[in-house]
C-alpha cells in the first residue's frame, strides 16, 4: 500500500488534479459544488491505515441541479469513467462492492484496462440531504426534525468540506450548524433529568458490593456527561464509536476526561464516589459558565443518612427546562419524552441508517 494520506486531503487533490480539469474541459459552462461530506471516518478526520479497506478512497460528490443531474448525469459519469487515471497518489480509484447482499460497502480494487468504476457521485443537494437525514435540508429542519434525527448524521452533514461550490451547499449545511436555542436548552435538561437516576444508585450499588451494577451504573453516568459536555460546547456528538475520541478534541476534554477515565477504573465504591463528584461539580461549574440560568449550586453533598454522594441534577433539569420558551417543545418532557432520538435509545441502527427517520417523528409532536 502507498503511504498514507488523510482521506478527505486525498480526496481534495483527486478532485483538483483529476477530476475539476475534466469537467472543465468537456463541461464548461457546467455549474455545480463539489466536495466530500456525510457518512465515513475521512469526513470526520478520524481515519487511518486501517480505514483504507472499505468505503475509502479517492472520491467526491458532484452536487449540481435537478435539472442537470435529469440530463447530464449518466453522461458525466461516463465521462469520468472513460478520462479518469486508474490511480492517484498509489491508490486505485475503481471500486467495487465487498459484498453485494450486505449493501453499498465498497473498497479499491486495481484496474489497468477498461472505463474507471469510480466513486464520484453526482447529486441533487435536496435529494441528497432527505437520504442522509430523512429531511429536506435546504428548507430548514422543522422543529419535530432537531429531535428525530441522530446527531452523528448531523455532524457528518456538516463536517468534511466543499472545494468548489457553484450552487450554495454552503447554505444547506449552515441550516444544519447547530440546534437551535430552545432545543439546546431542551435537551441540556433532558442529561441532567437522565442523571438523577444513575448518581441515586451508583454509590448504593458499590456499598452493597455489586461491582457490576456499579460499573454499569458508571459507564451510563460517563456517557451522559459526555453528551452534556458536547451539548454545552455546542458540538454534535459521534455515534459510539468515535465518541472518546471527538471528546478529547473538546475544550473541557483535559479537565473532565481525567475524572470521566477514574470513575470508569475506580476498582470500589470510594474510589468511583470521588470521581463522580469531581465530574459532576466539572460540568456544574460549565454549566454556570453558560448563564443560561441562574446560578445553581456546584457542589455535590452527601445523601441524607448515606456516605455516598449527589449532585440534585433534576433540579438542573427543571430548572433547564423553565428556561424553553417553546410550550410545545417543553410539554415534550410532561409527554413522557426525555430527549431526542439519541439520549431515549443507543441504537448503531438509529445512528447510521436514515429509514428509520419517518417513524421516529411521529414521537416528537412539536410542530
């Protein structure tokens, strides 16, 4: 294998040495945006040399009208198939499926003779971002759409970048920045509402001696002041996967991860109750750097006639909650809804796939 190169700088160099003098030659007047984003770890910046075996290599979408992609696709396809280099920087740039039954997964196969089978898509931005999202991005998401939609499809949509954009796709992906106020806020309280029940049990579990409860119960604890922590700095948060690793990039990432790494190693229960309060007064405090309420108390106090300790996070959430001006977004919480599609269930299926978009609006009524 060649040296390797990060996807989305292979892929821009692709494009500028391979692909735009093509279009430039046999497509002049062609107006359209080109660049790399949605699904795959290159968007991100998160690949490696083991990234290269599947879904990887040197691609780019073609964004261009409706009208051009009725009348131009197939034949701007087959332009680029028959003009194409077979490699670039080493690495092939024909493709085939792994496995067909098992869906679009592909990888580079070499190819010295005949039209290249490229990964160069050309795409309508409407239609491409009701794929990927199950919404028309270039409209706006409603208000029921900020809650069904996974947050990794977010970041995905609004991480990589454009290295020409003829047609705004810019537009599209400022549309998709981030959630708007009140659905910040909405589900800020929604993390605190979470944690009241896990920092209620997780010093019980350890003083009766059920390590496994109490790891359990600290493994969710981490995960909810992760999400709390990417809310906070107003960051989409990763699917599994890469959560660790995005989380570390954030600016409370040196301060908290310390904490968050010993309440996951603590070996019993005072160990793992001095790492709770030390996470939980971390966020308290960014939470009062926000000022999106008043003042709440910081510090973590002992639970009546118990030695273990709490942070009162229902009150944060209440109190989060009194601060969304929205009647019906706020309702969502006396409806029995405790968040968005990513904090009610940890489902790869619900992070990574878009089908399943449709039936989960029909648990947010907010529009």
């Amino acid at each position: 294998m060649p040296k390797f190169i990060p996807g989305l700088q292979l892929c821009e160099g692709f494009y500028v040495d391979a692909v735009e003098p093509i279009l430039a030659r046999v497509y002049p007047e062609l107006r359209y945006s080109a660049g790399l984003i949605g699904p795959g770890s290159e968007v991100l910046g998160l690949d490696t040399e083991t990234s290269t075996d599947h879904g990887w290599g040197p691609r780019v979408q073609l964004f261009v009208d409706k009208e051009t992609h009725r009348t131009l696709r197939k034949d701007v396809q087959k332009t680029l198939a028959d003009n194409l280099p077979y490699t670039y920087k080493g690495y092939s740039t024909s493709f085939q499926d792994a496995d067909p039954e098992a869906g679009p997964v592909t990888h580079m196969v070499p190819k010295i003779s005949g039209p290249v089978d490229h990964m160069i898509e050309v795409l309508v931005p409407r239609e491409y971002s009701k794929r990927q999202l199950g919404a028309d991005a270039t409209k706006g998401l409603s208000a029921t759409d900020w809650l069904a939609i996974s947050q990794h499809h977010l970041l995905t949509m609004t991480s990589g970048k454009l290295f020409r954009d003829d047609l705004d796709v810019a537009a599209m992906r400022k549309n998709l920045e981030y959630f708007p106020r009140d659905h910040w806020i909405f589900l800020m309280g929604c993390c605190w509402w979470r944690m009241r029940r896990w920092e209620q049990q997780i010093g019980r579990a350890g003083q009766m001696e059920d390590e496994l409860s109490a790891k359990l119960l600290a493994a969710k604890i981490v995960q909810d002041l992760m999400r709390l922590a990417f809310l906070m700095e107003r960051k989409y948060i990763p699917y599994t996967k890469w959560q660790g690793a995005v989380f570390r990039k954030l600016d409370c990432g040196p301060e908290l991860g310390p904490h968050l790494d010993a309440m996951l190693a603590a070996t019993g229960w005072l160990d793992r109750d001095r790492a709770l309060v030390n996470s939980l007064e971390t966020v308290a405090r960014m939470h009062n750097d926000l000022r999106v309420t008043p003042r709440m108390n910081d510090k973590c106090v002992l639970f009546p006639m118990r030695t273990y300790h709490h942070m009162d996070c229902d009150v944060f959430g209440r109190t989060l909650f009194g601060q969304v001006m929205s009647k019906p977004l706020s309702n969502l919480f006396r409806q029995g809804v405790p968040g968005s599609i990513d904090i009610i269930i940890d489902s790869m299926d619900m992070h990574v796939s878009s089908i399943t978009h449709g039936k989960v609006r029909k648990l947010f009524k907010v529009d």
